[in-house]
C-alpha cells in the first residue's frame, strides 16, 4: 500500500477544500488501506473493502467493518484509492458511483507513478470532476454522484469486462496475468509429471490455471485445495474449476499463507509464487511460501514449482526439504521439485 496515496485521500478534507462528511454520515472506504487516520467531522466508524488477505486481516478487529467486497448502498461520501491495476481502478470507481447517494460524493486518489492522472483525465471525459488536489507525490479528485452518473458506470463497466481466455478461462481486471495465462505458470503445467495424485494443494492460485491444468494430465485421482490472497482471484478460480474441472473436487480458500495456518497436510504442491510487491522484487514472499509448502505435506510428500531464473530458492529448498532438484528451464523460468 502506498502511504502516500493514503495521505493525498485525505488532504482535500484536511486542507478545507472539501467539507467533512459529518458525524452521522454513512461513508464507504475501496480498497482501504491500514493505518488509515480519518479526519476531523468523519464518522467514528466507516464500512471498508480490501480484496487482498494480508490487509484484510490488518484491518479487522476495530471500529470499522470490513468486508473483501463492496457492500451497502446509499452511502454520502465514498473513497477511493487506487492501485496501479487500469482496468480495476476504472471498476471501482464505477462501484463508488453505484454505492453513493444523489448527491454524495466520491473522492478517489492515487499514486502519480501508478497512473492517476490519466485516470482523471478518462474520467473527465466521462464525469463532470468538481475539483482536484496535488499532494503527496499524488492527486486526489473528486465528483459528485448526479443522474448522469448512471452512464459513466455503464461506460467503465464496459470497458472492463471479464475475459473469457484460449480454453475457456475466465479472468478479471486486477487479477494476476488478466490477459493471458502466465508463462512460467504454462512451463510448469506443461512439466508436471502426470502421476501427481491423493490430496494436491495450489498455493497462489490466481485464476486456478494450475489446477484446471492438473486435471487435464493427471492419471491418478487426486482432489485439490486452492488458496489465495486474493478474493476476487478465489472468486475467478473457482469458477474456472466449475466450468472447466467439474469432475475434480476442490476447495477454494482465501488465505494469507505466509501468516495463516492450513488445517490439512498433502501429498503434493504444485505453486507458482509470486515475487512482487508493488513494484520491488520481493524474494522473501516466495521464500516464505517455500516453507510454508514444507510445512504443510506429509512426510515424503512433494513440491513442484516455477520460479524467474534469477531467484535463489535453491537456499531455501535445500534448508527447508530432504532433496531437492531442478526439472527443466527456459530462458525465463525453471521448474523445480522438492521432497519432504
């Protein structure tokens, strides 16, 4: 999460160009971050959404509720802070518009580097703007919810459906690989052995691409838990399961898998980890997810996973599993195996 952003969100409230919502006001935060500090004349508690486990669960527990969806409508005030996900941006902001009363007020900010401004000028192509601010290395801006409102949502949802891929994938905007199947996912996929049966885990299942795959070449039955951080990547992969692997059985679970605990042990993992936050490369989650796997599979059970080349996971295979060896690799990925 970008704290600056966070801080552009509210100094239109801060600086006296906006008026508060009011003590009373029902106000809706998308994509709220943790930590957040409301302003003065803001309600003690406010309905919040985040799609993503590890913020989720940072921010649960207080005054506000938090949901991994939107939820609710007839909102005053409904905020926004955007990531560097287009197409996901342009949705909730569609979604604000859709939640607010006639007459309230979305206000939406974000990062310079992760495209707000260009978002602000789309959307005034759309929308009347009423204003805007710079701060924070960020521009926050914001709009008032009239009954015109009605055809900008109809055009940014619009322009941002659902994808259906090359084998009958469904994806949405802000998932991973939206546009099309990953390649260090397809390198694995096409290099699973076809013997990988019993109780098979997916971690970071994105869209379930793994999995569908497995069931394709497996020989053997198996069934199979998916988990991921992502909500609305859980949502899309077990869609993708029911369509595409309806004979498979499985479980889809939105889980933080560096902080949260499985409650079953397997007999095989198959995972392709991510390795990114925001924008640095972030080694350390992959890791994580290497001794998580170990954790999680029964004596002599097995990982396979895909990696960028340049990744040491070899360090953490070798402290973390009783052999260890490499399947193949291209000019981009390698497939790795570990037993436990």
């Amino acid at each position: 999460m970008n704290d600056g952003s966070l801080k552009t969100l509210f100094y239109p409230f801060e600086s006296g160009m906006l008026d508060g919502p009011g003590e009373d006001a029902r106000v809706l935060f998308l994509n709220a971050a943790p930590g957040f500090a409301l302003p003065e004349n803001f309600p003690q508690a406010v309905a919040l959404q985040q799609e993503l486990r590890p913020f989720f669960r940072r921010l649960e527990g207080g005054a506000h509720v938090v949901q991994p969806q939107p939820f609710g409508e007839e909102y005053d005030t409904v905020l926004v802070l955007t990531g560097r996900h287009r197409g996901q941006n342009e949705l909730w902001v569609a979604e604000a518009l859709k939640r607010v009363r006639l007459g309230g007020i979305v206000v939406v900010a974000g990062g310079k580097t992760d495209g707000i401004a260009s978002l602000r000028k789309r959307l005034s192509a759309l929308h009347v703007i009423d204003d805007h601010a710079s701060k924070n290395h960020g521009v926050a801006f914001w709009l008032t919810r009239t009954e015109e409102s009605v055809a900008c949502i109809d055009a940014l949802e619009a322009a941002n459906p659902p994808l259906i891929l090359d084998g009958g994938f469904l994806t949405v905007p802000g998932v991973f690989s939206q546009e099309h199947e990953d390649q260090g996912s397809r390198l694995l996929a096409d290099n699973m052995p076809d013997t990988i049966k019993g109780r098979v885990a997916d971690f970071g299942t994105g869209w379930g691409y793994l999995a569908v795959r497995l069931s394709q070449i497996a020989k053997e039955p198996f069934t199979i838990d998916m988990f991921d951080a992502s909500f609305q990547a859980c949502v899309a992969a077990k869609a993708n399961m029911d369509n595409l692997a309806a004979h498979i059985e499985c479980r889809v679970q939105w889980i933080d898998l560096l902080a949260e605990k499985l409650e079953r042990v397997y007999d095989n993992i198959i995972m392709n980890p991510p390795f990114h936050q925001g924008r640095a490369a972030e080694p350390s989650i992959g890791e994580g997810m290497i001794r998580a796997a170990s954790a999680a599979l029964k004596p002599g059970g097995r990982l396979y996973l895909v990696a960028n080349r340049s990744l040491p996971y070899e360090k953490t295979l070798e402290a973390s599993f009783s052999r260890h060896g490499e399947i193949c690799r291209d000019e981009r990925f390698k497939v790795l195996w570990a037993a436990r």
